[in-house]
C-alpha cells in the first residue's frame, strides 16, 4: 500500500491536491495511506522551498504546484 502526504498549511492549493490525489486513487482503484501534514518542521524536513507538495512513499514527486490527476497518477503506478 502506498503511503501519500500532502505538505502544506491546509490552503486552497492543498486542498486541490488533496482531491487531485483522491480523484487519481478513484481512478485507479487502489487503496493508499493518505495524510495531511501542516505542521512547519515536519514540512522541512522534507527540504522543500515551496508548498503544496507531494510525497509518495517518502519521496518529494512535486512541490510549488498542484499537480494533475494524470500525474498524480504516474507517480502510483
């Protein structure tokens, strides 16, 4: 299973990406562990200059941007 964290201060951005990432789960019918981190250390720890980001089994796929359905996607399969 895989283990998605959304990094960011729970704006309208992360919010996006929140539905972006159920929306691609939906889609590709897979079940993952979804988590919102909004807590300022936790988040760089990640050593990322730009929210909302994405973390995919605690790797940064994208930060500074929502990413796409089609994208979020690629990163699961």
């Amino acid at each position: 299973m895989k283990n998605i964290k959304i990094l960011g201060p729970g704006c309208v951005r992360c919010r996006d990406t929140e539905m972006n990432v159920k929306k691609a789960l939906e889609d590709l019918g897979i079940e993952a562990n979804v988590s919102k981190i909004t807590d300022y250390p936790q988040i760089m720890e990640y050593d990322i200059m730009s929210t909302p980001a994405l973390v995919v089994d605690e790797v940064v796929k994208v930060s500074g941007r929502i990413p796409t359905v089609n994208e979020i996607k690629t990163f699961l399969s």
